[in-house]
C-alpha cells in the first residue's frame, strides 16, 4: 500500500559508529496539506510502548499511536515516531541493548530524531511536546525530568517507579531485567531507582496530562497516582484522569474519544501560544 503523502519517513539519524549500533529511523507526520519546506511546526514526539515495538509504514490505527498522530496533524501539529534502541527490527542485539538501562540511549536516541527535526527546520524548538503510552508512557515522565525543553507531555499508562512495577505489575521478572533490579534485592539504592522517573518528579517543570485506566493490571493505576502526587508535592502543573473499567488500554468508545480530545486540547493550550 503507498504511504499517504502526510505519512512519511521522518528522517534517518546516520550512527557515527556502525559496530554498536544501526542506523535509527522513524516516520514523520506531516500536517494535512503541508510539506517540510512549509515549516517550523509545532512538534509532538509520541513514543511507542513495549520497547519491543516499531513504527513501520502501513496503515496505524491503534488507538493512541497512528490514530493519535492523524489526529494531531489534522490540527497543524507534526508528530515524530521515533525508532530508538529497544524495538524491533534490527535483531536480537539491538532489542536487548535496553535491558538493565532503560531511559538512556533509547532516550538519547529519540533526541537526536528531534534535534535532526529541528535543524532540518521542521520542528519549531520553542513548541515541542512529547508523549507516550505504556513504555512509551515511561519515556515521557522520564524525558521531562531530564529536560526542560518539552512544553508539554502526556502520559497514558505510564511507568514511574519500575521497582513498584515489578512488585505489582503483571510482568515482574520482565520489568526487573528492563530496569536492572527488584526492590527485594537488598537494601538499596537500587539500579531501578535511578531509571524511575518518580525519582527526578522534583525536576519537572513540563505541564503534563496522566491518562490510566482504573483496571490496568499490566502497569498498575498505582503508578499514576504516586506520579500525580509527587508531581502535586513539587508544585508541578499536571491534570490526572483515570478511566473508569478500562485496563492497560483504552476500549470504550467514549473514553477513546475523550482521550483524543483531552490530547489536542492539551497540546493546543501549551504549543499554540
């Protein structure tokens, strides 16, 4: 199937060393109508989850990953799907290269996309947004407090203390190895405590928008709730909304529509000044 002319490869970041690691790509979607040359446009980077995951070029519907991007681009926005380490696609090696070191070179790969966005002049560096369901979630609420750089964020169904997670989630053993330890491995500080994005929640300047479902049993709505407190602690602008029957993803028809409005409206009230 041809990929629609607002859907396409975003950019090919060239690694300088080939031995570690291949070459990282993503999709790029455009605002309905526009090409790059029309920019700079306000930029939503939104994450995929797994990490065991990949955007590719077909048609993506999913509710928050393809469906959202469209969605954003019809209101002007261009929104990046990055590839970074940890996905699939380029082996073995490359999908494992994140386990143990989660929110670091997967982090430093996504913004070495937005920079090459940004110097390419399709991304407008003073209105950038990013977002993220799941592990995509987790990349969110750890990428705002790395940086200040990003207006605004949303995190659906994120994770925010991976040592909870591994305690409480459906996957622990997984959720252990993808952040180096579980809190039962002695007295800490432990390594999952310096990838846990609750551990830097007094750095968080980003207004940010928390999305989880009532029933989630994959990343708790635990996780949420101690994000949103820490982050009411601090002082830090957030809104919190949890959906009442739904699990780690969204079902109802009228929740996924919510969803869709609350994120253009989020984005609108924090990129469009």
């Amino acid at each position: 199937m041809p990929i629609p002319p607002d859907l396409s490869p975003a950019c090919r970041a060239e690694n300088t060393d080939p031995g570690t690691v291949p070459d990282l790509d993503g999709l790029l979607v455009l605002p309905a109508g526009k090409t790059a040359s029309d920019g700079p446009f306000p930029l939503v980077t939104i994450v995929h989850g797994g990490p065991d995951d990949r955007y590719a070029d077909r048609l993506q519907l999913f509710s928050f990953h393809g469906a959202r991007a469209q969605w954003l681009a019809t209101a002007g926005y261009a929104v990046f799907l990055p590839n970074p380490r940890g996905g699939r696609g380029h082996g073995h090696e490359f999908a494992a290269s994140v386990a143990g070191r989660v929110g670091r070179e997967e982090w430093s790969d996504i913004l070495t996309g937005i920079d090459l966005l940004i110097a390419e002049g399709i991304a407008d560096p003073d209105r950038l947004g990013i977002a993220g369901g799941s592990h995509g979630g987790f990349m969110a609420a750890w990428a705002i407090g790395q940086t200040n750089r990003f207006r605004a964020a949303l995190v659906n169904a994120g994770i925010t203390d991976w040592g909870m997670l591994a305690a409480t989630g459906e996957h622990g053993q997984l959720d252990g190895a993808l952040s180096g330890s579980i809190g039962w491995e002695g007295i800490g500080p432990h390594p999952h405590d310096a990838v846990s994005p609750i551990s830097f929640a007094s750095r968080v300047r980003t207004p940010v928008l928390i999305l989880h479902g009532a029933e989630d049993t994959n990343v708790p709505l635990g996780q949420a709730v101690y994000f949103h407190r820490a982050l009411r602690h601090f002082g830090a602008e957030h809104e919190f909304v949890i959906y009442p029957r739904e699990g780690h993803s969204i079902r109802e028809r009228n929740h996924q529509l919510d969803v869709l409005r609350r994120t253009r409206a989020w984005f609108d009230r924090w990129l469009r000044n």
